[in-house]
C-alpha cells in the first residue's frame, strides 16, 4: 500500500474513533476491559458493515443469490428450546 492510502486510511480512522468516543458512555472507559468490549461492539455494529462494501457490486449480488436460493436460507430452524421439546418427546432407542 503506498503511503498515501495509509495516510488517508489513519486519518479516516482516527475520525470514526473520534465519533465512537463520543457516543460512548464514560463508565465503559474506566477499565482495560471495559475499553476492549466497548471497542469491540463499534467494530462489530458500525465498522464492519461498512468496510464489506468493499466487494464490487457483480460479487455481493452472486453471493446474495447463492445465499438467497440456498436450501438452508429458506428454512426455518428449530428453536433450542423446540429441539429439546422434540427429544423429550421420542422414545428411548431400544
């Protein structure tokens, strides 16, 4: 990467830490931990999402089709909570 795009990529990222600092409540910053998850849930919620826009618009609408005519996207899958329900329900193998 030349130095050009680094430099705008630091500067970009030194902007959105500065928006995320903003919208972070000071008790989440007292604390290594507490820095560390904080960062993480930005990263996760607001950063990530963006930064995947990078694949060109003919790739992101293969995938999205792949995924959209994909068996398993379609189906819906049982709940913990009814998986459990539904071993209950069987018999014990003899």
């Amino acid at each position: 990467m030349d130095a050009d795009k680094l430099q705008q990529i630091q500067t970009h990222a030194r902007a959105i830490a500065a928006l995320l600092y903003e919208e972070t409540a000071a008790e989440q910053l007292t604390t290594l931990e507490g820095i560390e998850a904080v960062v993480r849930e930005h990263v996760l919620e607001h950063v990530s999402p963006e930064i995947g826009d990078f694949l060109s618009p003919q790739l992101a609408a293969q995938v999205a089709g792949a995924v959209g005519n994909s068996k398993a996207f379609w189906e819906k899958s049982p709940s913990p909570k009814t998986k459990r329900r539904h071993l209950k329900s069987k018999p014990a193998p003899n």
